[in-house]
C-alpha cells in the first residue's frame, strides 16, 4: 500500500500530521519536479488509499485520495485558491506564505524556482482509519532567522549564540507560543525557556518544560539538565 509523511522542519515536528488527525487538513500540495522524483507505486490517485506514517515510522492512520490535479503557482488565487488554502486549514495569505517557506530554499538547491509558472501537484483527501489518540502537541522546532527577531521583541534579552547553543522555537498548532535555548558543555546542558507574551497565562509552562527536557534528552542527548533564569542574560534598556 501507497504511504506518505507530513513536511515538517525536523523529524519532531508533527504539526501536520496532528492536522489531517483532526480533519481540518484535507490538501496536500507538492512542486510537480520532486512528485515525478518519486517511485510509481508513491504516486497517487483517485481512490487510492494511502497510509499515514510519522517521521518515526509509526503508522498513525489511512486516507483515501478524493482528488488529484495540477495547477500553476500563479494560479492558486481566486475560488480554487480558497478551496486549496482551506484544505490546508489556512487563510489564502497564510497558504501561499507557508509554501514560499517550505519550498523557495530547498527548490533553489535543487536546482529550481519557485515563480508564479512552477506546477504544483495538489491531493485533496479524507481519513478513512485512525489508529492513535488525536492530541494537539507541543513542537519544538529549528528556529528561523525571522523568529529569532520576533523574540528579542518579547526579551530585551541579548541571546548569545555560540556553537554549542540551540534555539528552538516552540508551536501549539499553527501558533508561536515560546523559544527554548539550549546551551552545552561537556557535562551540562543548560536549559532556557521564554514563553511569548500573547499566550502567557495560556500555557502550561510545566507541560513545556517536560516537553523540553524530553527534546534536550532525545535530540541533544542531554544526560545532565540545568535550569537557567534570566539573570545570566545582559538586560539592557
């Protein structure tokens, strides 16, 4: 049988695939030159149902392909741009910006452009089989330069990076909740957390220290963790 998995930044990052879970994503789209990279028995149709994995290789449900077509980039506006966007349970703004995310660098290392003419492989679907609790997750994920700015708006804080530090940006759904720093010696893994302050007091900060202490264990391979505080960092006003 036919399988896919969700993009996400790194293999901890199951944003999407809680989505399809939940029945709000019922769209994928792919850049048609990495679809006509895959093997023939990836490639979809109509009817064809495809299973679910995790970037762990866990099987986490089954859906069948309700629709299949392609369109230009350029054309993703207007009634079929709505239709798309809203299977990807987002605005048309949000749909097009998080595919210029997704897409731009890695197409260019490959090779391509992402311009108004490049095609995309668009598969809508529904879940037919379920086989796990649907939970909306914590996600840590690599952080992005834009990010990083966004949180020297929320610290005041100078974030010193070195080689041996590891910021990460914190999701809940589709929305940036906090950032968790990591720094390393050779015995140590220091651990800060910020949480933003649209979501303080809507957030259960002691669930995303756990989460963090998991990630730093698992990713980092952290055997000695240690909470850090504000007072390390150079306020200045």
């Amino acid at each position: 049988m036919k399988r896919i998995d969700f993009w996400g930044r790194d293999e901890y990052d199951e944003r999407l695939l809680e989505e399809v879970l939940r029945g709000v994503k019922t769209v994928t789209c792919t850049p048609k030159v990495w679809y006509d990279q895959l093997p023939n028995e990836e490639k979809s149709e109509i009817g064809d149902i495809i299973q679910v994995f995790t970037k762990r290789n866990e099987h986490k449900a089954n859906l069948q392909i309700t629709d299949f077509y392609e369109i230009r980039f350029g054309e993703m506006n207007g009634e079929v741009g709505e239709r798309i966007a809203k299977g990807e349970n987002s605005t048309l703004d949000e749909f097009i910006e998080d595919h210029i995310f997704s897409w731009e660098k890695p197409l260019k290392n490959d090779g391509y452009e992402l311009n108004e003419d490049t095609i995309i492989v668009v598969e809508h679907f529904q879940v037919t089989d379920i086989f796990t609790d649907v939970t909306i997750d914590l996600h840590l994920v690599p952080m992005t330069e834009a990010e990083g700015y966004k949180i020297t708006n929320w610290t005041d804080f100078e974030l010193f990076r070195k080689s041996t530090d590891y910021f990460y940006s914190v999701f809940k759904e589709k929305d940036f909740v906090a950032f968790v720093r990591f720094r390393q010696n050779d015995t140590n893994t220091y651990m800060y957390y910020k949480v933003n302050p649209d979501f303080e007091g809507q957030l259960n900060e002691k669930e995303l220290m756990k989460k963090a202490e998991k990630f730093a264990q698992e990713a980092l391979l952290a055997t000695n963790i240690i909470h850090e505080w504000s007072s390390i960092y150079t306020y200045h006003k």
